[in-house]
C-alpha cells in the first residue's frame, strides 16, 4: 500500500489523514446583491404565495461561496407582508432583528406581549426564544429586512423552533414598555429575563445621533459608525451579533482594514463604493453586500449627498470565542 492508496483507504471509512490537504471550497465571497432583483422577487412572491403557505414571506440571500446561506454565522433575508396579512406567532433560538424598509402606522411586531410599531429606519430586536408575530393592518405593504444568528445556532446543531397556539400572542404590556423600562432612569423592581430585552430603536432617534455627530471627526475606517446597544448592558445589539448604523459623508473615503469579523451591509441611504481586496463593489440604495472575515476593505462615498449604511456584524461572537482580530493596511 502507497500513501495515496491509504488515503483511499481512509477515505471510504470517513477518516482522513492530516497530511492530505484538500481545498477548502466553502469560502464566504465578498458579493453585491441588487436591490431591483431582490425587490422584482418579493414582489412576484407576494402575488404568488401567502404567508400562511410560506410561513414566513421572504427572500433569502445566498452566497456564490457557499453551499447555503449568506455566510458562516448570519443569515440575512427581505421578508414581505401584504395588507392584512398575519406572520404566525412562533419563537426559536435563534436571535433576530428587523430592519424596517417601508412600514405603515398599522403595521407592528408582538415581541413577548409588546407591540412594537414599524415605521421605515426601525431597528426592532427579537432576541433568542421570545414569542414574535408580524402583523399589518395597514392599506399598503410592508418590507423589512431580517437578520438572524442562524447559521451560528446550526453549527451547534441548536435551533429549536416552536409555534405558538395561536396566530398571534396576546397583548399584554403597556405601550412604549420597553423603552421606559429599560430606558436611562428604570424601575428597580422590573427585572429583564432575557439577557438583551426585545427593543425598538426608532429611526428619529438614530438619524438625530448621526446628524449630531456629523461634522465631528470620525473613525478612520468607518466614518461616522453607530452601534446599537444592549440598553441593559451598553454592549452589542445581541450577544451574537450587533447591528451598527454609518453615515459616509460628501466625498469622504475611508483607509483600509481587515478583521476576523464578517459584516453585512445594506445601503439605506445614498450611493457609494466599498473596495473588498481587489473587488470593487458599487451600491446604490438598497443594495446588500458582504465583506468577509480577514479581507482588507474600505468605504467611498463619491457623491456630493450623505450616504448611511446598515450592518450586521458577528464581532460579539468572535470576540467571546477569543478569535478577534483588527488590522489596517
């Protein structure tokens, strides 16, 4: 028997020796996804399928890279919901957020009894196993963007879903329950049981902050970066990952980095450019894009307006695994 007959060997019981290296195929690739493509398929969806037949109305985006999904941790999707029209109560442990593309005043997410409403810029949190359904009464679709930890959760071989009784869950909690609670002055009495509460961040409030600070000097890589924080904790968005807000202002160009973090990104304002090793990606609003862990990259914004970006980043994780890492080029 020759090494390469051993190999064989090996390979026909599921073993394999360290010294036959093989290509490692399943690589995240920096990638841009069109807006027009995404926003032509939810449309044709929502004529041709229901919620109630689907589960949950949405386009998911998949990497060329990949066998399945966006990337390795976050799985990133555009979910539609007609005038109506009801996304069944249900939980799972994977996390998740929503980013509002276009809301309406009778569009709404239950998140463990708290009505949260939906209007365009919201971030809404749905942390792991809480109760959440989606429901719009409004006359007009409505269109958000989801962000969840699950390709995280199913490398643990972790994701437990569960539905609830009925369509929806009740109403329990007073309006705004959240934010008074979990605001800057809070009752002591009120305990959260989840380590980052469901939470809604109203777009007034963010673009205010942003605003405030845009003629401040920024962070070299980023421009003008906002995360949204854990009002408990003051830290990241979740515990897996964190939702981040960047404004890029007239004609300003960033310098290059690199970090062992994967980012997904989502023009909600503006045009730009964001250079990925040699890939140069140009988006224009509400395009979604990829910069994958460990690839130097840099953010341009060419036009005389402010551009401002969504993220999603899975630092949260790298860093609790002790696997973070930052350079610049």
């Amino acid at each position: 028997m020759d090494l390469q007959e051993l190999n064989r060997w090996l390979a026909e019981r599921n073993l394999k020796g360290h010294w036959d290296h093989q290509p490692w195929s399943q690589v995240v690739r920096s990638y841009l996804w069109k807006w027009i493509d995404i926003y032509e398929g939810l449309n044709w969806s929502g004529k041709l399928i229901t919620t109630d037949e689907a589960g949950r109305r949405t386009i998911q985006l998949r990497n060329p890279g990949l066998p399945a999904g966006m990337t390795n941790t976050i799985h990133f999707s555009v979910q539609l919901v007609n005038p109506g029209e009801i996304a069944a109560a249900h939980r799972h442990t994977a996390a998740a957020i929503r980013f509002i593309l276009k809301g309406n005043p009778k569009a709404y997410t239950v998140v463990e009894g708290e009505r949260l409403p939906m209007s365009e810029g919201d971030l809404l949190t749905t942390p792991n196993w809480t109760w959440h359904d989606h429901v719009n009464g409004g006359d007009e679709p409505v269109m958000w963007l989801d962000g969840l930890d699950i390709r995280l959760v199913g490398t643990f071989g972790a994701m437990i879903q569960e539905n609830f009784k009925k369509s929806q869950q009740p109403i329990e909690k007073p309006e705004s329950y959240s934010a008074k609670v979990f605001g800057q002055a809070r009752p002591t009495w009120i305990k959260s049981e989840f380590v980052a509460p469901p939470y809604r961040y109203p777009w007034t409030e963010t673009y205010a902050n942003l605003m405030a600070l845009k003629e401040s000097a920024a962070d070299p890589f980023d421009g003008v970066l906002l995360e949204y924080s854990n009002p408990l904790t003051g830290g990241p968005t979740l515990q897996t990952f964190s939702c981040q807000i960047q404004l890029l202002r007239p004609h300003e160009k960033t310098k290059s980095h690199r970090h062992t973090s994967t980012t997904v990104y989502h023009a909600f304002r503006g045009r730009g450019m964001t250079k990925v090793s040699a890939n140069e990606m140009n988006w224009d609003k509400g395009d979604i894009f990829v910069v994958p862990p460990w690839q130097f990259h840099s953010h341009e914004n060419p036009t005389g307006e402010d551009a401002i970006l969504f993220s999603i980043t899975d630092k949260p994780s790298t860093e609790a695994l002790g696997l973070y890492r930052e350079e610049a080029e």
